[in-house]
C-alpha cells in the first residue's frame, strides 16, 4: 500500500498510525498537493490527501472511509472502531470531536497561510479558534475521566485515542496559543505521542 500526503495533515497521519498500530505495511508518499498535485489527482479526482492506493491499485480516498476499510481488512478482533454497540458509537463520537479540531485549527491556520494580509478576514479566524478552544476543552474533561485509561472506555487503543492525540497535537503545532489551558489531555497526548506508532509518524 502507499499513502499519500505528509503527517503534518492530521487526516493522513491518522491513517498512519492506525496502519502502525495494526501492523500493516505501508509506503508513505510525503507528497504536497500544492507542491505536486498531479501526482496525488492521478489517484483521487479531488486531489485531496490522505490517499491510500491498494496493492492491487484500488484507491481509497477521505480518512473516514479509509479507517474503515482499514478496520475491514483488520477483522473485527483487531479493528480499531468496535463493529457495533455503544462502544462504536463512543469511539465513533470522540473520534468525530478529534477531526473537528482538526478542521477549525486547519481553517484558522489557513486564514493566514495563504491569504495576502490585506485579505485575512479576522472574525473567520476567531469563529474557528473559538471552536477549537471548545473542543480541547471538552476532550480535557475525557481526558482526566479516562484517567489512565482510553478516552471511550475500550479495553485497547480505540480511533477515538488516535484522533484526539492527533488533532491536538495538530493544534499545538499550528495554533498554539489555543492549547494551554488542557492538563489533562496533555497527559493524554504525551501518552499516545509516545508509543512507536505514534513516533514513527512524529510532526
């Protein structure tokens, strides 16, 4: 398999670890699509990241639809979202927390990364810092109830976990001043950003 997109981008490294975690071998392709977008359009008409070929050059494409082929191949027994019950549907509500952070903090850090100065829309930014703000907030309090645990209660590492790591890591890295106030979930991050699965895809 080869996955396209660099980790900076929250969605691919979240395929990354999970394939990681599970075990499965991948070829990571640290392509820009602002840089090389040809080079990723020739497998996703949206020439968006993450993409992930298969071996028998299938695409997959959009890190929900990928993590769940992904759980697919792994069976049920490894599958990082459980494949029914209320303990999916908090794996699947966590993680949906996690990839929202992701958005904002991305829409905010955008604002200014490609708009001229003259062009950056202030209030836009301040909508998406205060959405990010919230959801770290919310997941601090995940965070201490799971104490050492995982933040859906499962008995392993979930894609809620996952997520949550990475789209606070995500934030840190892009709109740090957002991130000071979550103790908790800095403990829960450091947690995660420790393991090698993790490692292997550092920022």
């Amino acid at each position: 398999m080869e996955l396209y997109g660099v980790y900076l981008s929250p969605y691919t490294r979240r395929i990354a670890i999970a394939l990681n975690l599970l075990d499965m071998p991948y070829t990571h392709n640290a392509v820009r699509v602002f840089e090389r977008p040809d080079v990723v359009r020739e497998h996703n008409p949206l020439t968006r990241v993450p993409t992930l070929v298969l071996e028998d050059g299938s695409a997959l494409i959009e890190s929900g639809a990928i993590l769940d082929e992904i759980d697919q191949m792994a069976g049920p027994d490894r599958a990082l979202t459980p494949p029914s019950g209320p303990s999916r549907r908090a794996v699947l509500q966590i993680a949906a927390l996690g990839v929202g952070v992701m958005e904002k903090a991305q829409w905010a850090f955008y604002e200014t990364r490609f708009h001229p100065e003259e062009k950056v829309h202030q209030p836009w930014i301040d909508h998406n810092d205060a959405q990010v703000i919230a959801g770290l907030e919310h997941l601090n309090g995940l965070a201490k109830a799971a104490g050492d645990g995982w933040m859906a209660g499962t008995q392993a590492i979930s894609q809620a976990d996952i997520s949550v790591a990475v789209a606070h890591s995500f934030a840190k890295k892009v709109r740090p001043a957002l991130t000071l106030n979550v103790p908790d979930l800095d403990k829960f991050t450091t947690r995660c950003e420790a393991l090698p699965a993790f490692q292997a895809t550092a920022l």
